[in-house]
C-alpha cells in the first residue's frame, strides 16, 4: 500500500526521529571527531587526577586535531580505487533505445553532465567515500530539485547522501523522511525573515521537496516516480547489531577509533607537559622580612570579603621578600653570625626539569596512530619509516587487498543502486519496458588489483627480497611495480624500466657472476654483452626505433641483439689486427 504524502504525513514524519537514530549518531560520531578535526569533548574537557583547572582550560582552547591526519591518509589511499587497472565503467552502446535523443544517453549524463560534479564517480570519490566511512548508517536518495521546463527536456536526479542525524524517520520500503543541510528563508508574522528547514519525503510512489515556513510545512515539489522502490540506499559498512526491524551498521574503520582516542588524550597530556617544561623557572633564597607584614603574610588588622586575614599583597603571603637594586640587581643578605643560617651557593637559579616523561608521551602518541592504522592494515601511511619504527612489522599485502576489496565491494553495490534509480527516474516514460532500461545500465566490476603500497614500502621489500636471495625473477617484478609507482606520472619513464628488465638476460646476477658463468660457458658472449650494456641499449632503441614499446619481445631482442654483434664485430677488429714481424 502506497503512502500519501499528506499534511498531516508530513507534520508527523518531520517531528519524529527513529529508535535507531541515537545509536547511529553516536557510532558516526565516534569517527567523526577525527575526521573532520572535531574537539573531542568528553576526551580533553575531562579533569586528569591531580590536574588544576587552569591547566585543565590551557588543554582545551590549544586543542590540535593531530588524528584528522591519519584518517584523512586511509580516505585518500581508498580514494585511489578508481586508479586501479581494472576499474572500469562499461556501458552497452547497444542497448540504448533509439529514441533517446543524442546527448541524453545514460552514460552522457552519468559520466559527462551529472550536476556539480560531471561524473557520479567523481561524486562518490569526492563525497560519499568520506561520508560513508565515517558514518556507515547514513543513506543516499536519489532526489529531485526542479522539474522540466518543458515536455522535451529530460529529468536530472541527483544522489544526496544523508547523515545519521539528518534521518528523521523512515519504514524500510515503505518511506524515508530526510532533512537536508539546504535552508529557505521565509518571512514571518513580525516582519523579520527566517531560515526555515529543508525535508526530503520519499516513497515507493513519490519524492517530495518540504520546505519549513513557521509552524507549517510546505510541500513545494511533488515528483511521481512510480518506480514502486523507495529510491534511497545505505551506504553500509560491517555489521553492528539488529534493531527495531533494521540493521545497524558500523563504519569499515571503526577500529580506529579507541586508538585515536587514545592519541588525542596524550597527545593533550603532551601539549601540557611541554608548556610546563619549555618556561625556564626561577628559583631565590630568601632571609628578608617583608617590611609590610611583618613576615606574618598578612596584613595585620584586615580582613578579606570571606572574613579570613587578607593577604599581603607585596609577599603574596609568603612573609619574604627579594630585593632587587634599582638596576634590576638581587640583593643577598647573608648571615650575620656563625650560628644563622648560610645561603647556599649560588642563592639564585634555575630548576632543573626532567623531559624524560615528555619523549615517552610523545612516543606513545606515535605508536597509538600506528596502531589504528594497523587496524586496517595501512600502518605503512605511519610518519615513522617501517625501517626505523620500533614496532614496525611487514606489510600483509593479502589483508591490505582483502580491506580494500570490501570496501571498493561496498561503494560499487550502492554506484550500483544509484544508477539503478537514475535509470528508471530518467528514462520511465520514454522507456516503458524495464527490461529494456535495465540493459541500459552499466557493468561496474569490483576491482582486485590495488595500487596503495608507496615506493619508500616496496624500497624495502625488494633489498629484504634480494637479501634473501628469492628467485631473481619475483625482485625483477617488484623493480617493475616499483617503477609504474614512481613515474606514475611520467609512463615512458615507467616502460623504458620494465623493457630494460625485461630484456636483461641475466638480470639479477653481478658483474661477478656474470664473468664467472661467461668462463664456464654457462652463457654466450652476446647474452653477456646485452646484460652488461642494457641500459645504453635501450635508450638507443627508443631514439632509433619507431614506436619500439609496441614490439613483440622476439622484436625487441633481435634489436638488441644487433647492437650487441656490433660490439663483437668491434672486439674481433680489435684481436684481428697483424703484429709487424721483424725481419731478419
């Protein structure tokens, strides 16, 4: 049974909010804080033992979001999903009806014309990655702004994601009532204008634009989309709990959190401790008798508003004083006879402060970040090398995959489900049959190879590889994925590598064993002159040969080859030349 989005619908949607919503806020919130450098407030306005106030308040107003850093690493290594070789969008050219006019196809307005970001793969890289992963339970509604002008123009859906807070009510399949971030000013009955709310009510039937005036709420759009699906998507992440007839989500990096709190709570304990210890502290003996008090401390005969003796205000109560000359010199009284207390030597100083605890936080703080990176298996983005880490350990490429696959898995099943609902709002009534709008969307496999690792990671996996001395063949691929990560940006660089690894014969041996294999003939002299002189070799080859990348191997190496006889025919000159006999 279809809702009917009435007045009285309205009222009580936008009033209520779902049992699960304060337990969603609170999952989303946990990460939040640290995506978006939020302050903590339960974490830093928490009084420490033995803590004063004032220390307490310094903490709070010289908060720094150090942990935005780390999570803003794993967001931008996950962005590099759409990088991956076998990401691809593809759309089958013929299955559009043709009565689609030119320039209105899906794949034009999904990859070329989409609103704000030309591509919904730029939308989901840009957007709802980082929404997503920070609040798994948020929703995303493919929604209406405004109508066709007129009868030939064609509807433009867009995808809003919606956060935990910003759900207000909904039945799965049944209706989602969602308030936007958008506001609309109104006037109100005194004259002053107002900021009213902006609510989306969507449907199996109907999407409806809501806008707040006052106490009553105004339905400015209603679209019939008659698609017979509310058309809105979770985002989803891992499983949490089942409540209320719904599922409860939590965020694919949830595990980070109790590290970063951790993080930020010493990383505050830090900032305090070095304030404290960055301030040279002064320290005077004293044996002179305040001339106001009395050496009593306080001021004989006041009293203050609480009716205690008020303190005298040039000792501050101490009852001792410094002396100080007008030209800014300590003046030290020594004892007078024997017996009275001596200064010490020297009577004035400075304390000495330990900084040992200092560098321990300061190490803690490090090693709690790395920990929460570890927990998705991206402690390689730690600002402490592997190297040089204490508790560095080698990276798991396989669980780094698996992590990346999920989540990758998880944003193309909801693309999947946005296109889905873009599809039927756009194309319903120009294409009435559903079989045939589905076989206009498009195949979006989920990618399996992941180019996340950086050079400094593979650096060391490969001196650790050839330490080990693992087959030669396995380092000369991981030399190559190493070289399509550094000149990522620069592809021939890339290939002039992989080609001059590739044809080296005897790539991974010496100039030792080279020699030595070529004295037992374990080689032939031309393999031994094209490995000696690859390099060289190579470059000429992409000078003198056109389009030489393109060769077949057995091409490229009767290239090689060549350059390498004119070497031989060279030495065999050299051997050739007659020794001058002398005559007798």
């Amino acid at each position: 049974m279809s809702i009917e989005i009435t007045a009285d619908f309205i009222k009580k949607a936008v009033n209520q909010k779902h049992p699960n919503s304060a337990v969603c806020v609170e999952l989303a919130n946990k990460i939040e804080v640290h995506a978006k450098g939020i302050m903590p407030e339960k974490i830093i306005t928490k009084r420490r033992p033995s803590e004063s106030e004032k220390v307490k308040d310094y903490r709070r107003e010289i908060y720094v979001p150090i942990t935005k850093k780390a999570i803003g690493k794993v967001i931008n290594s996950l962005g590099k999903i759409r990088r991956s070789q076998d990401w691809k969008i593809q759309y089958d050219a013929d299955s559009t009806p043709k009565n689609i006019a030119t320039g209105e196809t899906l794949q034009d307005y999904c990859e070329v014309n989409y609103p704000g970001f030309q591509s919904l793969t730029n939308w989901v890289f840009a957007e709802m990655l980082k929404r997503s992963l920070i609040d798994a339970n948020a929703v995303c509604a493919v929604i209406v702004k405004s109508l066709p002008a007129s009868a030939t123009e064609y509807i433009k859906p867009e995808v809003e994601i919606f956060d935990s807070k910003q759900i207000c009510n909904y039945v799965p399949g049944e209706y989602y009532c969602l308030q936007s971030t958008d506001v609309v000013a109104y006037n109100g009955a005194n004259g002053r204008i107002y900021d009213g709310k902006v609510y989306y009510i969507l449907t199996d039937t109907q999407v409806a634009r809501i806008e707040q005036r006052g106490a009553a709420y105004v339905p400015t759009l209603i679209y019939d989309h008659n698609l017979g699906e509310v058309p809105v998507v979770k985002v989803g992440g891992v499983y949490f709990d089942r409540k209320n007839n719904d599922i409860i989500q939590e965020s694919f990096i949830a595990e980070m959190s109790p590290y970063l709190d951790e993080a930020v709570r010493e990383y505050s304990d830090l900032q305090a401790e070095i304030v404290q210890h960055v301030h040279s502290e002064k320290y005077i003996y004293t044996n002179t008798e305040c001339p106001n008090c009395k050496g009593s401390g306080h001021v004989h005969g006041e009293t203050d508003e609480n009716g205690q003796p008020k303190v005298c205000h040039r000792c501050k109560g101490t009852g001792n004083i410094a002396n100080i000359s007008p030209y800014g010199e300590y003046t030290i009284t020594a004892g007078r006879k024997m017996e009275e207390y001596q200064l010490p030597t020297p009577p004035i100083g400075y304390i000495n402060k330990s900084t040992e605890i200092a560098k321990l936080q300061d190490e803690r703080v490090r090693n709690h970040i790395y920990d929460a990176l570890s927990t998705v298996n991206m402690e390689f983005l730690a600002e402490t090398p592997l190297a040089q880490s204490g508790v560095a350990k080698e990276v798991d490429r396989d669980e780094l995959n698996n992590f990346v696959y999920t989540v990758a898995e998880s944003l193309i099943a909801t693309l999947d489900r946005c296109y889905y609902f873009i599809c039927h709002y756009r194309y319903s009534f120009i294409v009435p049959d559903k079989e045939k709008r589905n076989a206009m969307l498009p195949v979006i496999a989920v990618p399996e190879r992941y180019d996340l690792l950086n050079s400094s990671v593979l650096v060391t996996e490969i001196q650790t590889a050839k330490a080990a001395k693992i087959n030669p063949v396995l380092t000369k691929y991981m030399e190559i994925e190493l070289a399509q990560k550094k000149y990522n940006a620069d592809p021939e660089i890339a290939q002039e590598v992989e080609t001059m690894l590739d044809l080296d014969p005897l790539y991974g041996y010496d100039q030792q064993e080279k020699m030595t294999m070529l004295a037992n003939g374990g080689i032939t002299e031309r393999d031994y002159i094209v490995s000696c002189n690859i390099a060289q070799f190579i470059q000429r080859a992409f000078k003198e040969e056109r389009e030489f990348i393109k060769k077949s191997f057995s091409e490229k190496r009767k290239i090689i080859d060549g350059y390498a006889a004119e070497i031989t025919k060279a030495n065999a000159a050299k051997s050739a030349i007659e020794i001058p006999t002398i005559e007798e």
